[in-house]
C-alpha cells in the first residue's frame, strides 16, 4: 500500500503563521490537505497562502487566546493542531538588558506558547482522536546565546515544558518541539547581514546551507500525521547536521 501524508479533515491554528517559518508551516499544512489558521497582533501585509485563514490576537494576552481558541473550536467544530511558532527576539546584551525588556522575551517565547497550549488542550482533551502540539525551539536553547541570554533561555524552558506536557496530557494529546537552526527568511539580513553574510553561515552547515521555511513545515506535517503517532515528548533537531565544532578550525589553523 503507498504512503501518502494526508491531514485532510484536520484543523490547525499555527501562531505567527503569516510570514517567516510561521508562512511555511501554513502552507505545507494546507498543502497536506489541513484547514489552517493563522494568528498574530495585526492583519498581515502580505497575502497569506491561499485557503488559510487569519484571525488577530495577541498570545501574550490570555483572554484572548482563549478567545482564539473557542472561537476556532466553534467555527470549525474542533482543533486537532497547534504550532506555537510565534516568538522572537531583538539583539540585546544580557548587561544591557532591562528586567522589563527580558521579561517581555520570557512572556512571548515560554509563558505564550503554555497559555495557548493549556487552552488548545481543554479541547483536544474532550474531542475524538484528541489533538498535538508543537512547539518551535530553536538552538538557542541548547547554546550559549549571546546577545539573545533571555531568548536562549526561554526556549530552553519551552523543550522542558513540551517534555512535562507530553506526560500530562497523554495518552490524548501529544506534545512535541522543534529545534531549529538557522532559517532563511525575509528577515535573514537581521540576524546574517547580506547575502555574503547569508552564504558565509550557510557554509558552517554541514548541509551547505540554511533551512527553509517549508523545511519545519514539512516536519510539522509529518508529527501531526500518523505516522509519528508514537513521537510524544520529543525535542527534534532541524538543523542540516550542525556546524563544525570551532575548536577544530583553532586547533588546525596556523598559528603565529
């Protein structure tokens, strides 16, 4: 029998959905077949991808997560998935840092994505086949992250928490993160420079180059499909195989 990844008949709320990874893990979702919708704190500038839907809410404002979340439930009659992709974080030396400006960093990159998910899990818990949660890490968490200290951190938080929700909500719902690496999208140039700048890090990669936006969505797709029925409390790495350690470039280089 051939396999075939088909979410058709699937509802999905992916956070940040309009643009960057968010506009990948939208359209591989949709492309599999899934109804998507996309949230963020204003309508997005650009089109989204065709057949998705956008509602406008803030993730860090609690009311209206569960807003969001009641609201997709009633149109839809049910919520199988949800990507807490929505985060980020401006370059800021951990010196400099205000307590305010850190805890905004927190809010949005652990404390957003448990609300949301505490309010997707109310109804998966009561709903046939339950429902999945994923959450988007980054490698921040498992590295130094200089000049992104409260970032880094919070997404270290984010994996402990997919691991401690994927033990109290199974055996219904399953929770998973992603930890990427570097990505290349339309904001690249601030975290990268120029396109030299682009192919510089890309060259670090054991791949030879930067993830693509459908490349977590493609993952995505997969850990909500059956086929990663069994996958639940994971942390996957997305990352091209790495970059080579900077010991052996110090130790191998000429030195004076």
């Amino acid at each position: 029998m051939p396999l075939s990844l088909d979410l058709t008949g699937s509802v999905a709320l992916v956070t940040g959905g309009a643009r960057g990874v968010g506009r990948g893990v939208t359209a591989r979702l949709l492309a599999a077949g899934a109804t998507v919708v996309s949230c963020g704190r204003t309508v997005p500038e650009a089109p989204l991808p065709a057949g998705a839907e956008h509602r406008t809410a803030d993730v860090r404002v609690p009311e209206q997560v569960r807003e969001l979340i009641d609201g997709i439930a009633a149109d839809h009659g049910r919520l199988d998935l949800v990507v807490n992709n929505a985060g980020g974080a401006p370059y800021a030396l951990a010196a400099e840092a205000s307590p305010r400006f850190s805890a905004a960093i927190v809010g949005l990159n652990l404390l957003a994505p448990l609300a949301v998910a505490q309010e997707a899990n109310r109804i998966m818990q009561r709903q046939t086949g339950g429902g999945h949660i994923i959450n988007i890490s980054s490698q921040s968490a498992r590295r130094a992250s200089p000049g992104t200290a409260a970032y880094g951190a919070a997404k270290a938080g984010l994996e402990n928490l997919t691991r401690t929700l994927a033990v109290e909500w199974a055996p219904k719902v399953r929770v998973n993160a992603i930890t990427v690496g570097p990505v290349r999208t339309e904001q690249s140039h601030l975290h990268y420079g120029d396109e030299d700048g682009v192919a510089a890090v890309a060259r670090t990669i054991a791949l030879g180059r930067l993830a693509e936006p459908d490349d977590v969505g493609d993952l995505c797709a997969l850990l909500a499909s059956p086929f990663a029925s069994y996958v639940n409390g994971s942390a996957i790495l997305l990352d091209g195989g790495g970059t080579r350690p900077a010991f052996l470039d110090a130790a191998n280089a000429e030195h004076p």
